[in-house]
C-alpha cells in the first residue's frame, strides 16, 4: 500500500483514516496502527453482555492489505476496536500497547505474546531505524455512571510523541480513545502542552436505556477547548448503528467556540500529511 510520500526520511506525519478508530501512522520508517477494525458493512461489531451494533461503512483497507506494523494502539477491548478479523488476521508478533485489562486477554486468550498493558501516564518507547515514538497512556472514562464503568472495558487515551532515536520530539499527537469528557481529563494539557493533533473518538454512541459513552458533538468541542492542540482530526463517528451524533455536530460546535479553523477535514479512506514545522498546514489527499 503506498504512502503519500516516497521518502521514508521525511519529517512528516502521514495518516490514514481506515474508518471507525482505525487510523494508519507513518513517520519516516515507523508504522502504527490504531484501534483495528476490519469488520464489513453490514457486520455485527460484539459490545459485551449480548449487545450487538451493525457497521454501516466499509473499511477504506482489509486487513490483508496493511503494510508491517512496527505496533498497535489498542485504546481498549471493544469489538468496534478489536474485531474478529483484527484477532485471526494480524500478526500475532506484533507489539500491541494498550490497557493491562485488554493486555491479559489478548497475550492468554487469543496468543498475542507481544501485547504490554499500559497504567495511566506510563510511557512505553518504540523504534524502526533512527526513527521512534514515545507512547504514553493517558486517562479515559467509557461511561459518566460508576455502574456502568463497572461494566465497560476500561479504556486509555495515548499520547505520541514521534521524533528521531535520542533526539527531541517532532510531533505530538494525542488520541482520546473512548472517553467522555470529565476533569480527569485537564492533567492531559497541562504535562503535555501544545499537542501538534488531537484524534477525537466522537459518535455520540448510546446504549439501552439512553447512556452516553462516547463524546457527542458538544464534548468533543469542550475537550478540545480544554486541550487546545493546535489541530483537530475526528474520527469515530457514523460508522456503527449505535453512534448517534453526526460528525456535522462537532464541526457547528467546533465553529461555535472559535476552534472551526483547527479541523483536518480528513474522511474515511483520506489520507493526510502534517510537516513537523512549527505552524505547518496539513494536506489532504
């Protein structure tokens, strides 16, 4: 699968938005994926306790079709971020960084030997070449109740600090995984100021009974607000029966608190490419 740049050295983040959570990450020789689903329009993603959700866009990418992978960033164990296909078909070697919960499951129950489970603000580091990046698990909460917490997988955010081995960090971008917004949240901006792009898992998913778990549009122009990177990319929305904010929600809210000039208006199957220079505009492809 070719990227958009033919130079491997070049000092540019390129992303892939596959579909759902699934983005494709390169930097220089250094390729990561996030939260992999593969399933089909019409699929059925598993939540837990016999809820079902039925895709309703396809992946712009199988699985088959995916470049190696230097690792995996697993924000939690859900089966619209882990499916089936991701489990049978991607390399069992692969390092696959996520929360200790998803960790256990995925090294004794489904042999992925390679999976580190991650505690919140603990940072794990990884390389290809002269090239690396830094990954930090961050905070996240699935669910405002504590008794439906208590049911849902726990989940992290991430921050990725890519730049060359021993050298400063280029470029910083922050994933939210599936959380709401809540204060927890706020330590986020102030140990790592200035994030270069947010990925925003939005959606608006709801369960039976009206729960909210993931960010609607008003969230997740409040978490940018807290955050205040410099540019906004969302992700997670529209692609499963139970999400049930359009991405046109963020995008009113985002313009209602001044931040509508920030967003990488990146769809399902584009590519962008942000430069690490300070102020760089993304391309879209």
């Amino acid at each position: 699968m070719p990227r958009p740049t033919d130079d491997p050295a070049d000092d540019a983040l390129d992303l892939h938005f596959i579909g759902n959570a699934t983005v494709l990450l390169r930097y220089g020789r250094l390729t990561l994926l996030t939260d992999p689903n593969f399933l089909h329009r019409g699929q059925y993603a598993y939540l837990g306790y016999g809820l079902l959700s039925r895709r309703l866009t396809e992946p712009a990418v199988d699985v088959g079709e995916l470049p190696l992978l230097d690792g995996v960033v697993l924000s939690h164990l859900h089966g619209d971020h882990w499916d089936r296909r991701a489990r049978r078909n991607l390399d069992h070697t692969v390092p696959v960084l996520t929360t200790p919960h998803a960790a256990r499951r995925l090294r004794v129950i489904h042999g992925f030997r390679r999976t580190a489970g991650m505690r919140t603000w603990q940072g794990l580091t990884l390389q290809h070449g002269d090239t690396q990046v830094k990954v930090t698990a961050l905070p996240g909460r699935h669910a405002g109740h504590r008794v439906l917490r208590g049911l849902l997988p726990p989940v992290m955010g991430s921050m990725l600090e890519f730049g060359p081995v021993a050298g400063p960090t280029r470029l910083r971008l922050y994933v939210s995984g599936d959380t709401l917004v809540y204060d927890g949240l706020d330590e986020i901006a102030r140990l790592f100021p200035a994030a270069d792009l947010a990925v925003l898992h939005l959606g608006g998913t709801l369960l039976p009974g009206g729960f909210l778990v993931t960010m609607d549009g008003a969230q997740g122009a409040e978490l940018a607000r807290r955050l205040d990177p410099r540019l906004l990319l969302p992700v997670h929305y529209g692609d499963y029966t139970v999400m049930r904010s359009a991405l046109s929600e963020f995008l009113v809210e985002a313009d209602r608190i001044g931040f509508g000039e920030r967003i990488v208006h990146c769809g399902h199957g584009q590519h962008a490419r942000l430069a690490a220079e300070p102020g760089a505009v993304p391309t879209v492809l």
